[in-house]
C-alpha cells in the first residue's frame, strides 16, 4: 500500500512539473490571449529585501499602466515573472536560471549591485537583455552588451558627493564602507578618488563586515580624526545604526550617504538621529510640475488600481507608506524601457529587444532616457537631499564635468 | 589611540559583552539540562525585539517591558513543548536538526509577517539618555547592561545552587532518568529552563536593540552565533562560563575592531571557537566529561 501510494505520489509530481513546463511565455495563455513576460529579478527578502520590494511596486504599478503590447498587429499580455533573489549572489544565480527557463523576454532588476553582477552572465548567455533599475556599480553593464540600467553609476554618486563637499568647504572627510560590498566599496573608493583630486584630506578609511550592528569601536576613532563630513554609503539597515551610534558618541559633523540612505525607514529608526544627513538620489517628486509620464507616475491614468497615482497605489494595494521611494520610480522607468523596446522591436525575441534598446530614447519619469554604449543611462547630475525636521528636503542639485 | 578612546573603546566592548553574555547563559542552561544546542535561541531574541516594538505601540512601557517578557517566555516554553519535547527520546541529531528548523521557520515568519525592512526599536524613556563625563560619550543603556548582566547571573546562581528548583534542574541535567526516578517532574523542570533561558534572551535584547534602535528578522542570527561561541568558550553548562565567554567575546570583537581590523572581527570569533575545542574543548569552566559505563 505505501509503495502504490509513494508512485502515485511521485507520478503526480512528476506531472506537474511537465504541466509546469508547458507554461512557457509568448505563448497561448488559458483565456486564449498572447502573453509576453518580463522577469522580475529583485531581492525580496534577505538584506536588501526592503529596498527590493520597493523596486517591485513601482515595477507592478508601471504593468498595471501598460498592460498590453501590439507585436505584429496582435496584441500581447504583459505579464510579470517575480523571482526572488534573496539579496545573495549564490541565490542569485537560481534565480537567474528560473528566470531564464521561465522564457522571459526581458528582465528587470535588481537592487543591489553584487547580485546582478553574479546573474549577468546568465542573462548574455541566454540572450535576453536585462534593465537594471538602481544597480549602481560600473562592473554590471561593463562588457555584458546585455545589461542596460535606468540610474546613475557609482562612480558617479562618490564624485557627486566629493563636488558637494569640495562646494560646501569640507576639507577634512572620513569614509565607511561595508567589506565585500559592490556598491558600498564602489561609491566609497570613487568619493576617496574625487577627493584626491578636489584637494580634500580623507583622514580616516573604515571598514565594517555585512550585517554588523556595533560601530562604536570605528566610530571612536574616527571621531579622533575630527573630520567635517562623513560618507557611509551602505545598505537601509545599517544607515540608522551609524547614525544613532555615532551622535551617541557625540559626532557632531555631516554624515551622508548614497541613494540607497534616501528611505523613510532610516528616519524612523534613527530616532532623531538622522537630522541633517544627506543623500544623493536619482528622483525628486514634484506633483506640481511633473508632466508626460511622470504625471502619470504621479496623478495616475484614471483606471482601477492606477487611477489617482502610485502614492495611492502604495496605500491602498500594497498596504506601504505614501512616501515615493526613489527606487520605484527607477522600478517604473526599467519597466518603460522594456516595454517601448519591445514595441520598436515588434518581436518578443531577446537579441532584437537588446538591438532596439540600444536605439531607444524616451523621457520617463526621472528624466530622459537613452542608453550609452556600455548600456548605461546618460545622466550628468544627481539631486542631493538633506534631512529637516525629519523629512527628506531637496538641497541641491550637483553637477559634474 | 590616546585613553579617552581607550576608555570610550573599553566601555564599548564591555556593554556588547553583557549582552552576549545574557545570550550565552540561554544557550548553556538548556544544553546543562537536555545536552541540546537549541539553535534557534538567537531567534527568540529577535522575536523578543518584535514583540516589543508591538507591545510598546499600545502600552504604556513598564507594561510592554513586562508583556514582552512574558511572551517571550511563553514562546521558549512553546517551543520546547512543539519541536523538542515529542523528540525526547529520539537521537539527539534530531533534537539539534530540529531547533534549526525552528531557527529558520522563526526568520523566515517574521519576514513573512514583518517583512525585511528594518522595524524602529522604540525608545524606552531613560534609557538613550546620553551621558558625557569628559571626552567620553554614551548612553545610560550602555553603563547599565553589563551591570544588569551581573546582577541576573548573580541572582541565577542562587536560583540553581540554593532553590529546590535550582536542585532539581542540577539533578536531570545529571541524569534524567534518576532524576524521574526519583520523583522530580521532568517536563516541568526542563520548561522551567527554557522559560529562564527565553526570558534572560527578552531582557539582553531590550538591553541590546535599545542600543541598536533597529529589529531585522536576520538581527538574531549573528548575535546568536557569537553568543554560541561565547557559551563554548566559557565551557558549555557553565553559568560563570557563559559570563565570562561573553564579555571576553564582546571585548575582544571591540579591539580588533578599534586596531582597524573590522575585516577580522568575525573571523576571529570563530578562530576562538576552533582554537578553545583544539586546547580544551570542555571549555573554561566546563566539566570533564566521564563517561559512565
């Protein structure tokens, strides 16, 4: 009896990993109608699950907009494939590979440099192009003709924040950064950079282990070194525990951090803490100028779900807070660009929507949109914002040359 | 390094130490009774930070300190009646297999329930109040940790040398089955534990996420692993073990952190872990292991 049952058993497993199988996109869904998929590959739990999720609202909340796509006179269902990366790289490349047996066409994501780095050379090999929406580092797109992304580099965040130091008078700066970290190491080794050039002193280089929650001990001894402004870019979690500990401590100066740090969260959790700190961000919501799509990011397109916006959206669907993180509208605009690549390319095949990425040019909601040749955006400034009265106020914005 | 750094260091690495010392003790209570690492102990310490940040949403705080405490204790004892108590008998690879399970059914709930982004630790009136004597600047919780620490760690040794419960909780961790035997009642003693155990992980972690103002479902795990360490190091059993385990860990973490070597500060956890099982592995204090024939 229990060996009858166990086949029985296995033959069912067995069969729903075939019908499983037969699930594949561009193909007939069940109600008769074309379905194109794009993946979804973000961290939803693990280290950088809060920020992940983020990114994915404004993804699902850009689906729910541009729902349907005409190839070739038909029209396709856009249908999203979330898979979870867990925020490690091992992961990662599981969830790389569901993706890709999952047949999408185009993949977004993630937050978090390290993982999509580990998966991007799953994603060229099988030939689908993927969108990166705030993976920052410079070694994600760099020799992958496959790996495009909608935001600002790190390079790019480190010098901003050296111009901003350099414009406010800092002469003497410290740096932390997390150990193993591509983000965290990349913006903090380029600000080090920037600021060689600029003529600031760096008086102090610290170094901490992923998921640490003490940093007395490297914030006593940078508070020895007396510097004026402190660059700590490093993940939401650790934001709010560098900041509380060091006014403990009584550090008195500057702290800023990358655009990951501009996340209501970190203000809640430091307690005060966080007064002062600044950021530099890719997007600052401005309902009252905001046209094109970004109206449309903001006042909504009048149906269902999506009728007055993506701060109800967050409220009322997704049961978040109103606040706007800056990462969903990269998630928004990743997805923008997936979607008008695919409309240029007519095709649902990977090489011709990586062809028409590299043409493409459109204005989304950060801005205008076009891809250079390593499939990065063009951009040449960043927002910086300071927190007043604990809330993110825009400060100003910092250009390079 | 000049001696106020030196000071603000020590001060840093003895209040991290009390921590990990209350943790350490949960961990060497119950392997003293059941020869179980219950891995999911660094769990309960994070679950314990949630139920206060929830607790403290509706109560006044004397009361959520307290509704926090008992929760805690209510889910050790829990616990130990669902995922170890029907494996009493079973090999004890099941027991330990098991408390991982329970470790990861813990952090993967409250991802679930509270999802991964950061809860804000409430402030506990008092307790951040900043302190500054000098150049040396702190917080009330930070001087007060490693005094509470001693004061439990003294009040637990009198629980356990000089209390009939203390007596019956030395007899099963001697023998269980003589202990039975000889009319004390099992279940209650090893609940007893657990509910000591879980409780001393609801006070560190007040002590602990005041400091840190932050709960994560993953907070628990790395903090549980020292804290593992620490009670091996003492010498696994050992109450006094547990406390020193724990301050030498916390102390030592701080200085190779304050010499620049953060990349090693974990390692060298775990190097001491290796090193003290290599020399002796019962530990400091630990007991010379006779097997009985």
């Amino acid at each position: 009896m229990k060996k009858f049952l166990s086949l029985v058993l296995t033959l069912v497993m067995a069969l729903s990993l075939v019908a499983c199988g037969g699930s594949g996109s561009a193909g007939k869904a069940t109600s008769g109608e074309k379905v194109i998929r794009i993946g979804v590959f973000e961290p939803q739990t693990g280290e950088n699950g809060g920020g992940g999720i983020q990114e994915v609202y404004g993804i699902r909340y850009a689906n729910k907009i541009y729902n349907t796509i005409k190839i070739g006179g038909e029209d396709y269902k856009v249908e999203l494939y979330e898979v979870d990366n867990k925020s490690d790289k091992t992961e990662a490349v599981n969830a790389a590979q569901k993706l890709i047996a999952g047949k999408v066409s185009a993949i977004l994501g993630s937050y978090g440099s390290g993982v999509s780095i580990a998966a991007g050379e799953y994603f060229k090999e099988a030939k689908i192009p993927a969108i990166g929406c705030s993976c920052t580092n410079p070694q994600v797109t760099n020799g992958n003709e496959y790996y495009f992304r909608t935001c600002l580099l790190d390079p790019f965040q480190g010098t901003v924040m050296s111009s901003y130091c350099k414009n406010h008078g800092y002469s003497k700066v410290a740096v932390i950064t997390q150990l193993g970290d591509d983000y965290s190491e990349g913006l903090g080794g380029f600000f080090v950079k920037a600021c060689e050039k600029n003529g600031i002193e760096v008086v102090a280089q610290e170094k901490f282990q992923t998921n640490e929650q003490d940093f007395k001990a490297i914030l006593t001894n940078i508070k020895g070194k007396e510097p004026q402004f402190i660059f700590a870019p490093s993940s939401i979690a650790t934001a709010p525990l560098i900041l509380s500990q060091a006014r403990e401590l009584g550090i008195t100066c500057q702290i800023g951090g990358g655009d990951t740090w501009e996340n209501g969260t970190i203000i809640e959790n430091a307690h005060g803490a966080a007064e002062g700190m600044v950021v530099t961000t890719f997007y600052e919501a401005n309902p009252a100028t905001a046209t094109g799509e970004e109206a449309v990011f903001l006042k909504g397109n009048g149906n269902g779900e999506t009728a007055t916006g993506f701060s109800d959206y967050l409220v009322n669907v997704e049961k978040q807070p109103k606040d706007i993180p800056a990462v969903s509208a990269l998630g928004y605009d990743a997805y923008l660009a997936a979607y008008k690549a695919i409309e240029a390319a007519q095709s649902t095949d990977g090489e011709a929507i990586r062809d028409a990425l590299t043409k493409l040019t459109f204005t989304g909601v950060t801005g205008d949109i076009s891809f250079n040749s390593d499939g990065d955006a063009n951009k040449n400034a960043a927002y910086v914002k300071e927190v007043t009265d604990n809330k993110f106020v825009f400060k100003e914005i910092v250009k390079i040359d | 390094m000049n001696g106020m750094q030196f000071l603000q260091h020590a001060l840093t690495g003895i209040s991290v130490g009390g921590c990990y010392a209350l943790i350490a003790i949960g961990y060497t209570l119950v392997y003293g009774i059941l020869r179980l690492i219950n891995f999911a102990h660094g769990d309960i310490f994070m679950i314990a930070g949630y139920f206060m940040i929830f607790s403290f949403a509706v109560l006044p705080f004397p009361i959520a300190i307290i509704v926090t405490l008992v929760l805690t204790t209510l889910l050790g004892i829990g616990i130990e009646k669902v995922a170890y108590s029907p494996l009493r008998n079973a090999p004890r690879m099941s027991v330990m297999i098991s408390a991982i399970g329970v470790s990861y059914l813990l952090q993967n709930l409250a991802t679930y329930l509270f999802t991964a982004i950061p809860q804000p630790y409430p402030e506990i009136p008092g307790l951040k109040l900043r302190i500054e004597i000098g150049n040396i600047s702190t917080s009330f919780v930070t001087l007060i940790t490693p005094i509470i620490t001693i004061l439990i760690v003294v009040g637990l040794l009198y629980l356990v040398n000089k209390t009939k419960m203390g007596m019956a909780m030395r007899a099963v961790s001697r023998d269980y089955e003589a202990a039975s035997l000889m009319g004390i009642k099992l279940n209650q003693t090893i609940s007893f534990t657990f509910a000591i155990g879980s409780l001393l992980a609801a006070v560190g972690s007040i002590l602990y996420f005041t400091d840190r103002s932050t709960v994560f479902p993953y907070s628990g795990s790395l903090p549980g692993l020292k804290c593992f360490v620490a009670a091996v190091f003492g010498g696994i059993g050992s109450i006094p073990g547990a406390l020193l385990g724990g301050f030498f860990i916390g102390i030592c973490e701080t200085i190779i952190k304050a010499i620049g070597l953060s990349t090693f500060s974990d390692a060298f956890t775990f190097i001491v872990l290796i090193v003290m099982l290599l020399i002796k592995p019962t530990g400091l204090f630990g007991e010379k292991n006779i097997d009985k024939v």
